[in-house]
C-alpha cells in the first residue's frame, strides 16, 4: 500500500491524516497486509470451517456457570440517585421525536 492509496481512502472516509501519521500508516498496513498474505499461504485443503472458535478449543462444549442469585436486590437504594423514577423505573428524557 502506498501513500497515495492511503491519501485517497482518508478522503473518502472523511479523516485528516498527517505527513508523520502517513509514514506510520503506511508501515502498519503494510504489516497488516503482508500478515493476511501468510495467512492466505497456509494449505487448509480438507480442514471442515469451524462455526466458532469455542469449537476448537473445547471440543464442541462450553463450560457454563450456575445460574445463581448473587447479590440482594437493592433497587431502592438504587433508585435514590435517579433524578427522575416512576413505580421504580428510571424514568430518561425523550431523544427521539
């Protein structure tokens, strides 16, 4: 990738780049790329796409917690720093018209 390439996509992605974050850019997407590169390299002929990285790590399961109450509920203690509440809600400005 060349600096003109990175000019040119700054500009259509609306980004202000400097000389000194060009040069850095530069270098990183030139790592970046040549990564994929080695990637794209390695022979995957007969490996079957994993759904999920879970999968390979734990064969197929994954360990779950209980699902259990820890803590008390404490909303009313919780609701003494709302600025606004209604039957226990936080009650929030409107944002969308």
């Amino acid at each position: 990738m060349n600096t003109q390439e990175i000019k040119h996509l700054a500009k259509l992605s609306s980004l202000e780049i400097s000389d000194s974050e060009l040069d850095f850019l530069t270098q990183e997407l030139d790592a970046i790329i040549s990564m994929v590169d080695e990637l794209q390299a390695v022979d995957t002929e007969g490996m079957e796409p994993l759904f999920h990285p879970i999968q390979m790590i734990m064969a197929l399961s994954q360990p779950l917690r209980q699902d259990c109450v820890t803590e008390s509920n404490s909303r009313e203690q919780n609701m003494k720093s709302a600025p606004a509440q209604q039957s226990g809600l936080f009650l929030v400005p409107k944002v969308i018209e």
